[in-house]
C-alpha cells in the first residue's frame, strides 16, 4: 500500500473504538460523530477486504484480524506521539538514552552533565544508573557506559578511562597502616569481583588475609562505607577525586591494580545517530582535556 495514500483517519478511527469498543465512546475521544467514526471503520474493513469488528446490539468485539491489528497501530500512534514530544520551542529534541554504572556516574559523568546540555541543548539525555550489569536490547539504551575489560558479545566498545584499583581509607585508618601488611588486621571491604584484594595483596608482595568484610555492589556505596569508618575499600581511585582531595578519604599506600577500565559500548546491530555522535565525541573531548585525577 502507497504511503501517501494510507487511511489514517479510518486506522485512527479504528484503533479509538478498538480500545473502547464502543463507537460512540470512540468518537467522543475523537471529537467526531458516532456516525463518523462507523463509517470510517466500514471504508477501512471494505479496504483491506475483511471484517475488524463484530457489531453486536451492545458494544464491538474484535474479530481475528482486528485483533492483530490493534497492537500494530498502538505502537505506531504511541511512536508518532513520543516524536512529537521531541519538539519543544519549534525545534526537535533529540533522545538519547544511556546506562551508566553509577560508580563512573557520580564520580565522572555528573559533574559534566551541563556542559553537555548547553552545548547541545537539542539532545534530550536521559540517564539510568546500574551496578555494571547492563541489558542493552532490553533496556532499549542507545550505549552504556561499564566497566571491565571491553569483551562483551555482539558490543562495540570504545575505551574511556583507565581505572586502576587502590585501597582508601578514613586518615584515622590510615594512621595506623605503616605497610601493606598491616591491612591485613583491617576491616576489608569488597566487591562482588571476589579476586580484587588477593590481586593487591599480591602486587603489594603481602599474603593475602582469608576474605572477610562486608561485599558491596558498587564501588561508590563501599568508598561511602570507607568514608563513614568502615573499613578500607579497594576502588578505582579516580573516581573518587573530589573525596581525596577533600580528605575524607586517603590512598594510603601507592600500589595499584589493573581490574579493567570504563568503557563506551553499544550493540553492533545500532547504528550510530546523529546524537549517538554528539555524545561520543563530547566524551572523548572531556577526557583529553581532563587534568590528572579529573
């Protein structure tokens, strides 16, 4: 069927008394006649050659085809009103949708926010935080931001920011550990990546402690545990910038280690939109101009 010539005040018609099943009702949603709206449906049936509704004395009942055709046109209706609503002052909103793990969120990410919606104030960002597990398809995103180590399937994955894991602390805490050693008789707070502290412990060229302490999903609820007392967590250090630069938390010992690092992804099936390309590019001019320690 030509496009320009599809009936969109019988589908309209249709998809109103569809939902009502009752003609009347339909045309008063409509601001039309009840007459209107039959005769709409009738020149749609008589155009596709089949029977939408089965009139009775007290209402419509869908027939087969008429039922296969409401979810049809209710998606296609809600997908004309949500563009719609992309206009705002005579101009299109682009949306973008993104998931981001909430520790690159708040340590990275929303600082920048508005710089990001005044130098495209056409792009509609819409933000959902997460704790690094992502379903891009469902969740329908336009990308996610994650972390580790970039090999997700069917993904592209551009790398962000390198993010190597050190342990912070209260300065209390941090009084009493001379060496590495000594955080063996601290209270360890871990993620659900149950190597981390071995590998530290290994680099640090200290035993590792059995594990023990309270496990944490994200790695922004245990720096607020580590900055509340705690214990000490193990966390990608730059992330947390604002925290050690106040002094709630210290980095008392310089050895770090390599878990994976931040990375931009999106399905291999999405091609990249105009937005997609605007929020790509910012990122990737945000980070070089960073100074260390962002």
């Amino acid at each position: 069927m030509d496009r320009a010539q599809l009936p969109l005040n019988a589908l309209r018609a249709f998809e109103a008394a569809a939902r009502h099943l009752n003609f009347t009702r339909a045309a008063i949603e409509l601001c039309v006649t009840q007459g209107a709206v039959s005769h709409q449906v009738a020149q749609l049936e008589q155009r596709l050659g089949t029977r939408l509704f089965h009139r009775l004395p007290r209402g419509l009942a869908l027939t087969d085809d008429g039922q296969a055709l409401v979810p049809v046109l209710g998606e296609l209706f809600d997908r004309v009103a949500a563009t719609l609503d992309q206009y705002t002052g005579g101009r299109f909103r682009a949306a973008l949708k993104v998931g981001v793990v909430g520790t690159f969120a708040t340590g990275w990410l929303l600082p920048r926010i508005d710089a990001f919606a005044r130098a495209y104030p056409h792009i509609e960002l819409k933000l959902s935080t997460n704790n690094n597990r992502v379903d891009l398809a469902g969740e329908a995103l336009d990308y996610a931001i994650r972390f580790g180590d970039g090999a997700w399937h069917a993904t592209w994955a551009e790398p962000l920011i390198e993010a190597p894991m050190a342990p912070v602390c209260t300065p209390a805490i941090a009084e009493r550990l001379k060496a590495p050693g000594d955080l063996v008789r601290e209270h360890l707070l871990r993620s659900y990546r149950a190597d981390e502290w071995a590998r530290w412990f290994e680099a640090a060229g200290v035993a590792a402690p059995l594990p023990r302490g309270a496990m944490f999903d994200s790695s922004a609820l245990m720096a607020s545990a580590a900055a509340a007392g705690i214990g000490v967590a193990l966390v990608p250090a730059a992330m947390f910038a604002r925290e050690l630069g106040s002094g709630a938390l210290v980095q008392p010992f310089a050895v770090t280690i390599d878990a994976g690092r931040y990375w931009l992804t999106r399905l291999l099936s999405r091609p990249e939109s105009e937005a997609m390309g605007c929020f790509r590019r910012w990122l990737a001019a945000e980070i070089a101009a960073a100074t260390p320690g962002f």
